[in-house]
C-alpha cells in the first residue's frame, strides 16, 4: 500500500525539469525570433534558413535512430519523408477544417501514415541485414516516389500546388523539441539501450530472449514516422511539393548530414545539420557572382563525405552527446 | 525425465555435416561437459540446441517437449541461458545496463532484484564496476559479466561456450570456481570446453565429441581416467 502511494505521486525529477525548462527556454526564444521576423527586424532569409535547418534536423536525428544506434544502414529516409508530406497535404487540402485543427491532423497523419507504411515495409526489409537492407530499402525509396508520380489526382510528375501554408520557423521548433523529447527519452530507455546492443552483437541480443526483427522494425517506425512529420512540415512550409524533391538524392544528402555529425550522437544530427547548412549557404553566396559557379555547391556536397570518410570517420562529434541531452545518471 | 535431451541430433552447414546423429543427456542439477577438439561439433552442438542454427535430424526436448519448432528468443524464456563463444557483451554500455537488458524476459522485478544482488554477491568486481562500460573490463571481468548475464534471464539450464577461452590459469580457476557454486545453487549447466581438465575436475558428467560423433561418455571421474582421453587431451605422460 505504501509503496503504491509513493509511485501514485511519481514526483517529476531534477533530470526532467531540466529538460522540461530547457525546452521552454527554446520556444520562447524561438517564438521571439519568429516574431522578430514577423514585423521585419529580422531578414526573412535567415528565418528560412533556421526552418530548413530545424527541419533537417528532424529527418536527420530520426535515420540516427536506424544508422547510428540500430546499426542498420537504410537508404530510403526521403521516401518516407515523400510519404509524409503528400498524406500531410493532401490532409490540409481536402478537410477543410480552420488552421489549428488542420495543423495538427496533418501533421499526425502524416506521422501516421508514414509509420504504417513502414512498418509494412519494415517486414519484408528486415529479413536482410547489411548491404542487402540498404538496397532493398533504396529499392523501397524509388518505388515509393515512382508511385507517386503515376498518381494523377495528386498532380503526378508535375507536383502538388495549393497546400495551405501552415508552417512557420515556430511550429517547426515545436515540432523539433517534440521529436528531441521523444528521440531522447528512447534512446536513454530500455529500449535504446537494446538498439545498440543489436548493433554490437546481435547475436548475444537475441539470446537475451528478445524478438530482434520486432525490435529493429519498432525503429524504422519510429524513424519514418518522424520523416513523415518533416515531409509534412515541408510540404505546408513550401506550399508545393513535386516527387523528385524525395528521391535518393535527398536521402544521400540527409546521410551527409548524419554522417558528418556523428552517428549514435543526437548531439551531432544537430551539429552535422548546422554546419552543413551554414556551409551550403555560404559557399552560395561566395559563388553568387557567378550563376555557373553556384552549381559548383553540388559538386562540393558529396566532396565534404568523402573528406569525413577519410579524416573523421565517426563524424564531428563521434559518440559523444553534449551535456544538456544527456539525462542525468541515476545516483546508484 | 531429463532436464534435456538431444536425440540423434544431426546438423550441416551446407553440404558439410557438422554433427552426426549425437545423443547427449543432462539431468536437472547436474554439471555436464562436452569435450573435444576445434571443430569437433561442440558449439555447432550448443548452438543448435538455442536455435540458432536449422537442424537436419534428430529432436531436441526441453523439460520432455520438442522445442525444435520454436525461434532462438522464444527459448529464452523457457528457461535456457547460451553464453556465446567469445562472450558476446556490449563494450559501448555500461556493467549495469548489460545486466538489466538481460532481464528482458523477466517480468518480475523483484526477481529481477534478487538476481542481481545475487550476481553482485557472487562476483563483488561487477558491483565495483557496474557504471563502467563493459568494453574497459578485463577479459576475465567481461567472462564475469557474460555468466552475470545468463544468470538474469533467470534460466534453468545454462549453456556455456568455453568460458575459459583467453583466460590466464588463475582467471580460469576462479571462473570455474564460480560455475560449481552457481550448480550447487541449482542451476543446470552443459559447458563446452577445451580444456579438458579444469572442465572434469567440475563436472559430473563427460561426453567427448569427434568428428561430430559422440567418441565417449561417462562419470567425470571414468573420463579423467580413461586413456584415450589422458591421450587426446593430457598429453601423454613421460616415463
């Protein structure tokens, strides 16, 4: 009886009012700078870039999920992110229903659908392990962007248009500090910690007794899911959304991103997306003097993994997370 | 009935065959090695019995039922632990984390407790390092935490893989050591071993395994007579 009344309280701990008053501290700031832009004492262009960024990051910390701590090296993020954002759009577009209510259903169901489809996927996929996971799932990538192009009520090749435009610099940093709340309470759970242990040794995890393809399957969900909240957020951000944007050529520049901070570090999906935005943006208004050379940022992209591959094989930040993500240990 | 029972067990990677139709017996309680030398069949042996590999022939029954038909997790839970060769434990968690994974199919936690003060009692070295990660322990630490570890999933009857493998002799005795306590405790244990003396010297039952075929079995103390084995395995005695 005693004990129940204890747990009944269940008092929050130190660990998670700091998070709880980080995250805070993030959207107000966030909010500030949204309003900043709003009446124009910020330029509109480093909004967008923060947005973009903010974005990126949830696509990239969600495929660390699957590439950094399960091990498996899947290919098809943008696919899901493609999934994501004709379900968000399509959402916003034939509902009807006033802006907060179409928000947040589009974003959910896109993250829904997403999921659903993975996991379908994710039941053929995890039969294979290593280089044949990553074809079938850069396999998966092209048919789902094929399909999607064949579909004429959503505008086939041509694109989409007329998505109501519901995301601002704002709602992507709620949806970041979302997405970082739940990434980071898995990954510091039970189950995280049995992601790396399939990465490790999978053998020896699954002599524990636990059902690995349920287990990495429980990842792709989680990850295509929060690919499909980005599509989304893109798709309401951008107000048009074509099939070719979520081709293997978006998922090889979110690999960039990971792989330049860090897999295995939720630190580093930051720090990789930061640094590579800020680098892309830079070298473009260094070459803008000449339109041809701005082309030459394409070339540079998948120069810049090349150089990781050979200097920092384990990205910017390795393993390693910065302090403030990192719940506080136990004190056993 | 015994605890388990491989019956006419046959397996093969591919074309080869790994083991011919052996017929191996543990009773509950008991201590029992299997001997032999590399690529004798011994781990092929173990690994089958934790459905790791397909079988071609033969039955495996646990507790008197077939457990042929079940999945390597599902085993688990039945009640039988396999210390893989080479440990298998996670270097990038901690000692602590290793352990509480390794009761994922325990749903108690106040068994899941007493299981681990249990393992801190028997090895103290685990309990100093337990926020270490495992990856800086020793390599007779890291074999501590391996045994910790079958010891969580709460397991009747434990399968261990040459629990002496890179070991110094002092090490290997105190492992040993530890394994005769924890079957004194109760728990079943079939351990495969190389070393041939440390692992009769515990046991009570012996088989040896050639060639996939089972070469000769016993009381413990028969086989550290028998001179086929002092032969194989003792080196032959100077005169």
């Amino acid at each position: 009886m005693l004990e129940k009344a204890i747990i009944g309280k269940k008092s929050i701990s130190a660990g998670s009012l700091k998070w709880i008053r980080l995250n805070a501290f993030f959207l107000i700031s966030a909010a500030f700078v949204q309003m900043l832009g709003n009446i124009g004492f910020i330029n509109q262009y480093y909004i967008h870039i923060l947005t973009v960024m903010g974005m990126n990051i949830i696509l990239v910390a969600s495929l660390n999920l699957l590439n950094g701590y399960l091990g498996e090296f899947a290919l098809g993020h943008a696919g899901f992110m493609g999934i994501g954002a004709y379900s968000g759009a399509l959402i916003a577009i034939y509902l009807g229903l006033p802006f907060f209510p179409r928000l947040f259903f589009s974003l959910a169901g896109a993250a829904i659908v997403s999921g659903v489809v993975a996991y379908i996927i994710g039941l053929i996929t995890f039969k294979t392990v290593g280089d044949y996971l990553a074809v079938i799932t850069l396999g998966f990538n092209m048919i789902i962007v094929n399909i999607i192009q064949n579909i004429d009520f959503v505008g086939g090749p041509r694109g989409l248009v007329g998505i109501p435009k519901s995301t601002n610099f704002f709602i992507v940093a709620v949806c970041l500090s979302f997405t970082y709340t739940v990434l980071r309470n898995l990954v510091y759970s039970n189950y995280g910690r049995l992601w790396i242990s399939i990465r490790e040794n999978l053998i020896a995890s699954e002599l524990m007794g636990v059902n690995i393809i349920r287990m990495k399957n429980l990842a792709f969900t989680i990850a295509a899911s929060f690919a499909g909240l980005a599509g989304s957020l893109w798709a309401q951000y951008q107000q048009f959304i074509n099939p070719k944007s979520f081709d293997y050529t978006k998922t090889t520049e979110i690999l960039v991103m990971l792989y330049l901070g860090g897999t295995g570090s939720l630190s580093g999906s930051i720090l990789g997306v930061v640094v590579y935005t800020i680098t892309m943006e830079i070298l473009r208004n260094l070459l803008e003097f000449n339109p041809r050379l701005v082309e030459l940022r394409m070339v540079i992209s998948p120069m810049i993994l090349i150089v990781i591959m050979l200097t920092r094989q384990f990205g910017l930040m390795g393993k390693r997370e910065w302090k403030w993500i990192q719940p506080e240990k136990e004190g056993n | 009935m015994s605890l388990l029972e491989l019956n006419n067990l046959t397996v093969s990677y591919g074309p080869i065959k790994a083991l011919h139709g052996i017929t191996i017996r543990v009773e509950e309680g008991e201590l029992v090695s299997l001997l032999g030398a590399n690529g004798a069949g011994k781990s092929t042996t173990l690994r089958s019995i934790s459905r790791l590999i397909p079988i071609l022939e033969g039955d495996i029954l646990f507790n008197g039922k077939s457990i042929l038909n079940l999945t390597a997790y599902q085993i688990v839970s039945l009640g039988i632990s396999h210390v893989p060769e080479g440990r298998g434990i996670f270097p990038s968690l901690t000692v602590m984390e290793n352990l509480e994974l390794s009761s994922w199919t325990v749903k108690d936690k106040k068994k899941i407790k007493h299981n681990l003060s249990r393992i801190f009692s028997i090895f103290p070295r685990l309990e100093e390092r337990k926020n270490q990660l495992a990856g800086t322990l020793s390599g007779g630490e890291q074999q501590m935490l391996a045994v910790g570890r079958a010891m969580m999933t709460d397991c009747r009857l434990m399968l261990l893989d040459e629990p002496s493998m890179g070991l110094s002799p002092l090490l290997v005795k105190e492992v040993f050591k530890v394994l005769k306590e924890i079957n004194n405790s109760g728990t079943t244990i079939l351990l495969v071993e190389q070393n041939a003396n440390m692992a009769l010297k515990i046991a009570d039952r012996g088989y040896v395994i050639e060639n996939g075929r089972i070469a000769l079995e016993g009381p413990a103390e028969h086989l550290m007579q028998d001179k086929r084995v002092k032969e194989a395995y003792f080196g032959k005695e100077k005169k």
